[in-house]
C-alpha cells in the first residue's frame, strides 16, 4: 500500500505572470513572490522577489526589488537590491540603481547606473513603499 503524503504541497515557488498578449495598467503591484512579465505593465512594481521581463515583456514603470534578468524593455526607474541582469535582447531607458550590474553583449542601455550599497537599498526600498497608493491610504485611515 502506498504511503500518503500528509504534509501540504509547497507553494514556494509561486509566480506572479502577466502573459503575452496581456495589458495592465495600474498605479502599482506589489508582491512578496517573483514577478514575470511577458505582456505590457504600465505601472510600478515592488517585489521583495525576482522580476524577469521576457522578449516580449514591456514595463512602462518604475521598479523596486530584490533581483532582476531583463530580456525585454523597461522605460522607468530601477532600484535592485543585489543583481541586475541585462540580456542581449534587453532595451533599458532610465535611472539604475543597483548593488551588482550584469550586462551582456547586445543589450543595449540608455540612461544612468549607479551602484548601491545594501544599506542604501533598504532604506530607497522603504522610501519607494511609502511612496506606494497602498502606504497613502492606511495613512489616510489612521487619521
């Protein structure tokens, strides 16, 4: 007989996806998981995760998180905790802020790199979520 397994799957690797052919506009994600993006995202986005853009991804935006591999295009401002990835097939316009900077042959920037301690990203992390509707609106209700 077979033994069951009585523990919960893991949902550790839960990503949050916007697929091609997908448009999303809104004033902010946020999320604690990894983020994909292979459609178009108008919008900011802060993850305590990874966020990948894909060939075909397009982020109208600004960022805030952890790690980043960028394959497709991103006009916004960026604020990476450890690494970003550049990839060949990358178009990047605007401000970088970054602890580790990747960029491979063919990716092709346009803007300004600075790189970072992790002191200064945490405290640009929590600037960005104070900045966020979400941080305005529980300060609206505390009030």
């Amino acid at each position: 007989m077979a033994e069951k397994n009585a523990s919960p799957q893991s949902h550790a690797h839960e990503i949050t996806r916007i697929p091609v052919g997908t448009e999303v506009r809104a004033a902010y994600l946020f999320s604690e998981k990894d983020v994909r993006i292979d459609g178009t995202f108008t919008g900011d986005i802060i993850t305590s995760g990874k966020l990948i853009i894909g060939e075909t991804g397009y982020l109208y935006g600004n960022i805030c998180c952890k790690n980043a591999d960028i394959y497709g295009r991103i006009d916004g401002d960026v604020i990476i905790g450890d690494t970003l990835m550049l990839q060949s097939t990358c178009i990047f316009k605007g401000l970088l802020q970054t602890h580790k900077l990747s960029v491979e042959r063919g990716a092709r920037f346009n803007g300004t790199c600075k790189i970072i301690t992790q002191e200064e990203y945490q405290k640009m992390e929590e600037e960005f979520k104070g900045s966020s509707p979400e941080s305005e609106n529980s300060k609206n209700n505390t009030k």
